[in-house]
C-alpha cells in the first residue's frame, strides 16, 4: 500500500505541475495582443510620423484655440467661454505633450541602437522642441527623470520637477548634438525617411536649419537670466552660420498640410465657408485689438490671416420687417435696419 501511495503522489504532482506550465504558457499568450505593435519589432520610421503629425496638432491647438483667446488675436461668437472669457475650468494639462515624447524617446532609443544618425539627430530636435513648449507654458517641470515610467519605482512614476534655466541649457546642448548630427551630405544618411518625414521628407539639411533656428529661440529665452550664456550661443551662431545654418526662407519652415477642404480631412476647422449654424470657420473671428493693430501697422498679413466681415450696405430704411434680406446692424453710430446686397465676402479664415 505504501508504494501505490507514492505512485499516486508522483503522479500528481507531475500532473498538476503540467497542468500550471500549460496554464502559465496559455496566459502569456493570452496577454499579446495580436494588434498591437512589438517594441522590439517596431519601426521607428512609422512612429517618427506620428511624433510629427501629433506635434503639429499640438502648436496649431495653441494658436488656433483658447491661447489666441488669451492674446486677444482671435474671439468666438458662440461658445465661448474658454476662449473669450478664460474660463477652462482646470482642463488645460500636459499629458498629451508627454504622450508625444515617450514616441519620441523610442524612436530616439531605436535610432542610438542602430547607429541611425539622422533619425537620432531628428529625435533630439523634437525632444527640445517639445520640453520646450511644455516649459514655456508651465515653468518647472519634471524632465530628466520624465518618461522613465516603465522603469517602476516611485521616483520614475512621479518624476521630480526641474528648474526652468537647467532644462533649457539641456535642450541648448541637445541642439549642438542635433546640428553635429546633421550635418552630413545627404548621402550618407542610409535611412531614407521620405514621406514618414511629413515635415522635411528626410532632408537633413532642413532640420539642421530648425535645430539652430530652435537653439535662437531657447538662447533668447535665458537671455534675461543667463545675459552672457545667451549673446555667446547668439553671435556662435550668426557668425558661421555655415556650421550652424538658420532657417532664412519660408521655404524651410516646419509645415505639415491639411489632407483635404472639409471638416473630415482639415483639422482644426474646414478651410472652406460653411454655412450651417455650428460653422468654426464663421464662428472664429479677429479679435478687435489685433485688427486695430494691423491696420495702424499697415500691415498687408491681415488679408492672409481673415477674410472682410460680411458687409452690409444701406439701400433703404422702408421695407417689410419680415423680409429675410433685412438686418440689424450700425451706420454712422446708430442702430439701423439694412437691406444684404452681398454676401459672397464672409468670415475669418482662421
């Protein structure tokens, strides 16, 4: 009887450790999600697009929302609250920036391990550009310790702040790596981008010009603070400017097109008129400050930047009160009923 109860004993304890290996194996396998993108097997030529498609969005939401509100460029003529009366109600964080740089961080990681220059040197663009916008709107925020939340630990997950002044003489230093990077003939890069570069298509010699254009803009930030750091950076740069090339010619500026027209294919807003009520493109206006401004400037960029408002002209005072050309509206300070006689010229562009 003793040795048939070891039998079974052996028996099941190979039985059940067969059955957790399996149950162990079945659920790892459970856990991939067969959609989803293998970090180790990605390309970062594909997620370098999204960097730069989402970055784009994330400027033209600044200029084109509540932040050209808080200028006084632009005003709303419905729903307006955010934008005309700066009421956000705490909603405007800074998660989506991160968002933008933990992409880039894995294309900056995957371009380091495979020896990719020029993809290396583009990563370190957007990183500065990026940190840069976050601190400019924020002041002190967490930096070298950011985007290490797959690490684990406390430290990683709540990452410290960093002062302003250290972050930007990082993003100065990374700079002069990303114009050192870039500086090759186009030739020698092996990695041709092409259209994954929505803003460049790869041209190594463009984003050498943005990288120096940037470290203007960051050397005029610390100018105040750090008086003698900034004019060196400044003339170091407008003096040789072969070794440090500038943007110069509209030409070169960081673009990314719309697809299309329409509401589907244009974001922020159709750049066609619209004339349903929830129209943006109507709704969206210069702001009177700005406009005042402009034209006491004589300056020709109002005709770019908007449309004429629809104009009204008085034809005559007597008409039917229902009439569906009839408008309220001022001449010469007084409220008067007007006659539409055009209304091909609409709205602001925006």
């Amino acid at each position: 009887m003793k040795t048939i109860k070891i039998i079974y004993t052996t028996l099941f304890i190979l039985a059940a450790s067969a059955i957790l290996f399996s149950c162990t194996k079945y659920l790892e396998k459970l856990n991939e999600n067969p959609n989803g993108a293998d970090p180790d097997k990605a390309n970062p030529n594909l997620v370098i697009s999204t960097v730069l498609t989402e970055t784009g969005r994330a400027f033209t939401t600044l200029g084109f929302g509540d932040v050209a509100g808080v200028m006084q460029y632009t005003q709303k003529d419905g729903w307006a609250g955010g934008h005309n009366n700066y009421d956000w109600g705490g909603s405007n964080d800074w998660s989506g920036y991160y968002s933008i740089l933990r992409n880039n961080q894995f294309v900056y990681d995957k371009a380091v391990a495979s020896k990719d220059e020029l993809l290396e040197g583009i990563s370190l663009v957007m990183n500065a550009m990026v940190f840069g916008l976050i601190s400019d709107l924020y002041g002190d925020i967490p930096y070298t310790t950011a985007l290490q939340g797959n690490l684990g630990g406390q430290a990683n997950t709540f990452p410290a702040y960093q002062d302003q002044q250290s972050i930007y003489t990082d993003i100065l230093a990374n700079l002069e790596k990303a114009n050192t990077l870039l500086s090759k003939s186009q030739n020698d890069y092996p990695n041709k981008l092409g259209a994954a570069d929505v803003y460049y298509q790869g041209n190594a010699a463009k984003w050498r010009k943005l990288a120096n254009s940037l470290a203007l803009r960051y050397y005029m930030r610390v100018s105040d603070k750090i008086s003698a750091v900034a004019k060196t950076g400044i003339e170091k740069i407008y003096a040789n400017q072969t070794q440090y090339p500038i943007i110069t010619a509209a030409a070169d500026d960081a673009t990314m097109a719309f697809a299309g027209n329409g509401t589907g294919d244009s974001w922020p807003t159709n750049v066609t008129y619209d004339p349903s009520d929830a129209s943006t493109y109507r709704r969206i206006k210069m702001a009177d400050p700005f406009v005042k401004t402009l034209l006491a400037l004589k300056d020709p960029r109002i005709a770019l930047w908007a449309n004429k408002v629809q104009i009204f002209i008085l034809v005559n005072e007597n008409l039917p009160p229902n009439s569906d050309k009839i408008r309220d509206t001022i001449v010469n300070g007084e409220p008067r009923k007007v006659r539409v006689i055009s209304t091909d010229i609409v709205t602001s562009r925006g």
